[in-house]
C-alpha cells in the first residue's frame, strides 16, 4: 500500500465495526523501510541489471548513454552507485555505455601526406599514424593512395592507422643493351 511509513492502513474489523470487549483486532501498518545497499550492476546489460535492481526492491529510473571504453550497452556506474544505501522502493539511475568515443575515418585519397597526417594526428582524431610508400600509377607521388583502416571505418582517439602515400609511377633503370642480339635485349628489358 502507498502509506507513509510508520502508519497504520488497515484494521480488521474495520474501522467503525462493533466488537465484543477485549476482542482481537489486527492493525496493519507501513513499516520504517532500513536502508539497503545498491546492488553492484556493472558490466550487466540493461535487463539484467534492471531485474537485479527490481528483486533488491528497487525502482529503475532513468537510462543514459556516455562514451566509454567498456562493452558497448553495458552497465557503466549506477546513480546513486554501488554499495550506497537506499530505502527499499527508492529511485537508481543507469549510465550504459555507448562504447568508445570513435570518429569516422576520412577519404585522404590524393592529399598530401604532410596534410593528412596533420588532420588525421590533429585534435579532431587524434591517432598514431604510421607511413607506408608504394608505387601508385594512379596518385601522384608525395600523395595518399589509402588507409587502413580504410575510409568509413571508425577509431577512438590513440588508436594506430597506417597511411598509403604514393612513390607514383614504378620506375625502372633501362640496362646496358648496346650491342647485344635484338631477342636478348628484349629479354634484358622486359626481365628487369
């Protein structure tokens, strides 16, 4: 019943009800409630840690999201958190997580590597960037071809991404050919 604690809410007979002296009457009444602990609901998803919530006899309230290293939609902290004493009906918060805080990898197709290095270490990313050369027919030397994680893909903060720039057009020493055979030439050329 939704009395007061400490309060009587029903009698039985009831109120008003004619008796024989020294009859038994029961009175019911709201007991004080003792605190209890919050349970501790970390790392539990959301039903879960509701449904151990509820059998401590409390209410979940409010659900909200933060970024965090944690599992993606796994309990992070309760308000009030763990351990905190509560009475029995009384209201706790959960913060889930909504895992870390990443942003989307950019196209860097044919900027300068100086460019995109500044962009991808800069405040907005903040990664760790490694360079690879290769030859590349299509993007100039000096230029990103890719990365990887490829364009799309999603980082947090410090993590490691390797960046393609371009040596351009593979190039080939022409050997010393004077004054061999036609067909050795061609061997020696088309070999190298």
């Amino acid at each position: 019943p939704a009395t007061p604690e400490n309060q009587v809410w029903q009698t039985d007979p009831a109120a008003d009800t004619v008796v024989e002296l020294d009859s038994t009457v029961k009175v019911f009444f709201q007991p004080v409630l003792q605190p209890a602990p919050v349970p501790n609901v970390v790392g539990q998803n959301l039903e879960e840690a509701k449904r151990i919530l509820q059998e401590a006899q409390f209410m979940p309230g409010e659900v909200t999201s933060e970024a965090s290293d944690q599992t993606k939609d796994t309990v992070i902290r309760t308000v009030p958190a763990a351990d905190e004493l509560l009475k029995p009906g009384e209201i706790v918060a959960i913060v889930l997580s909504g895992g870390p805080d990443t942003e989307l990898i950019p196209e860097v197709t044919g900027l300068t590597q100086d460019a995109v290095k500044r962009l991808l270490e800069g405040a907005s990313f903040g990664l760790v960037v490694t360079v690879q050369t290769e030859p590349n027919e299509d993007v100039a030397a000096g230029s990103a071809i890719r990365t990887e994680p490829a364009f799309g893909g999603e980082l947090a903060a410090g993590s490691p991404i390797t960046l393609f720039v371009s040596t351009g057009v593979v190039q080939v020493q022409v050997p010393p050919v004077v004054g061999l055979t036609e067909a050795t030439a061609k061997n020696q050329i088309t070999t190298k």
